[in-house]
C-alpha cells in the first residue's frame, strides 16, 4: 500500500472520556485507526476497543513521556496523520483572590502547557513528511470573561498557540486549528453539576439554542477540521457552543 493512501493514523489525547471520546469515535466513522491516548489507560481501552483501535498511556503534562509516546505509537502503527488535544482539567468557578496557586500550576500544566508539549512532539515527525493536521480543544473560557481565573487563561493560550503554531507549520504542509466548546454535557461537567458546583440553567441561559452541546457536536466538527474538507483551513478557532458567545453578546 501507498503511503497516500494508507489509512489515516489518528491519536487524540484525553480519548478516554467525554469530547475525545467522541472525538475518536467520529474519526474512527471516517475510517481512521484511532490511537486513544490517556493518563487513564483502563477507560482508553474501552473506548479504543469500541472504535477498533489502540490504546496508549500518555500524561501530557510530562514531555519525556509524550516524546516517548510519539516514538512508539510511529514504531506500532505507522506515520501520525492527525492529532487531537482533548486531554485537559477542569477548574471550579472562585474568586482570584481565593485561588491557589497550585490550580493555576495544575491547569496551566495540563490544558497549556501539555496542549503545546503534544504538538510539538508529534509536528516534530509531521514536518519532516510534509503533511499532518492538528486539533487542538480550547474553549469559549477562553474567549469570554469567566470565573474560572486559571482555566480561562490557559484556554485562551491555547487559541493562541494554535494561530502561532498554524503560521509557524503551514508552509511545511501542517495545518493546526482549534474547537472551542460551549458548556458540552460531558462527565467532567455532569460531575460537576451532580456535586452541585455547577448548574444547566445557568449554564444555558445565554445560549442561543437553550441546551448544553452534546459530545458527538464536538467530536463531528473535529472530523470536519481534520477532514480534506478543510483544506483550505487553518489557524482558526472554531465556536461550538449553541450560541452562547452570541448570547452573552446580546445587548438591549
Ligand atoms: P473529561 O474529564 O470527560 O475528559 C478529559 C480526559 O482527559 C480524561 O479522560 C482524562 O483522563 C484526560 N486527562 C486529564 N489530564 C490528562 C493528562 N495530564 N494527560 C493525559 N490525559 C489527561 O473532560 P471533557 O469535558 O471531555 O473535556 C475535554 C476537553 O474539552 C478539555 O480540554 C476541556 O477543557 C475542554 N472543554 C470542555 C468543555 C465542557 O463543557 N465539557 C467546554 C469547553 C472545553
């Protein structure tokens, strides 16, 4: 077989749960062989096993590991065609002045910090081909004011690597875009509002359409930005959010 028209090789970190999870599955739909990469190797098999797949451990927040992963997922499956960056944590609403620091280090870790590790790692082999494609989650935090003082600037770095690293890696033949999700009723969230930290009327009434987004939302305009379809696509920051940055918009 060609190596044009091998099949896609596609690893999506934080596969395990939620929006990588659909993330995996609607490129698993594509016909992709989806690498689920996660901290949590037990729920990345469930998942890779439900979309035919494989499963790798990766913490993102370690760059000696994702370097690692990056080799051997290249040694069992071949050239990366296209990566997902879904892994991230989520932050409680409080106040600036009440945060500790030591949430800022977590999420700056994870969300920013391991979002940039994992591109770079995996563009490293990208550019050398030629040809690769990259998604990275980032989030309407990080396009609005939110309470969330940690994650919201980590959220909104990642909209900007994304531009940085789209301009940085085109002429190479890599595109880089990023999805921001609205409020998506995912088990991070639901955990959220179960424990009564967060709750869906608030978290709706701006939207536009009146309702959280489902995962499959997410993991289908992933699909498109990592598709031929896209071609001509990159650097940009995709809303997925049913409405809500319009919403919040709205002034009389
Ligand atoms: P989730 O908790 O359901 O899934 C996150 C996954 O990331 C988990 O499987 C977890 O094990 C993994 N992960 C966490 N830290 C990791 C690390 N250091 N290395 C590797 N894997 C790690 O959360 P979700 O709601 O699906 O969120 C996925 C992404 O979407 C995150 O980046 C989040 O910030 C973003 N997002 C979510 C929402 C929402 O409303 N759910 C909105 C906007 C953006």
């Amino acid at each position: 077989m060609s190596a044009d028209s091998k099949r896609r090789v596609s690893v999506v970190t934080g596969g395990a749960s939620g929006i990588g999870a659909a993330c995996a599955r609607q490129l698993a739909l594509s016909g992709d062989l989806v690498i689920v990469a996660d901290r949590d190797l037990e729920r990345a098999r469930t998942i890779a096993n439900e979309v035919d797949g494989q499963a790798c451990h990766i913490d993102v927040s370690d760059e000696t590991a994702v370097e690692a992963c990056a080799a051997q997922i290249e040694h069992d499956c071949g050239a990366v065609d296209v990566l997902v960056n879904s892994a991230g944590i989520i932050q409680v609403p409080q106040r600036p002045h009440d945060m500790k620091m030591s949430v800022w280090d977590d999420v700056v870790r994870v969300d920013q910090r391991g979002t940039y590790v994992a591109c770079t790692a995996f563009a490293r082999r990208m550019i050398e081909r030629r040809r690769g494609n990259i998604v990275n989650i980032a989030s309407v935090a990080g396009m609005r004011s939110m309470p969330l003082h940690a994650y919201a600037p980590a959220k909104a770095a990642v909209i900007a690597i994304t531009e940085c690293l789209a301009a940085e890696w085109g002429p190479s033949g890599i595109r880089v875009n990023a999805v921001s999700p609205g409020y998506t009723l995912t088990p991070a969230l639901k955990n959220a509002i179960d424990r009564g930290e967060r709750d869906v009327s608030s978290l709706t009434v701006n939207a536009a359409l009146q309702r959280l987004v489902d995962p499959d939302e997410i993991g289908r305009a992933v699909a498109f930005l990592a598709s031929d379809a896209a071609s001509a696509i990159t650097g940009i920051n995709l809303p997925v959010d049913c409405g809500w940055l319009a919403g919040t918009s709205w002034s009389t």
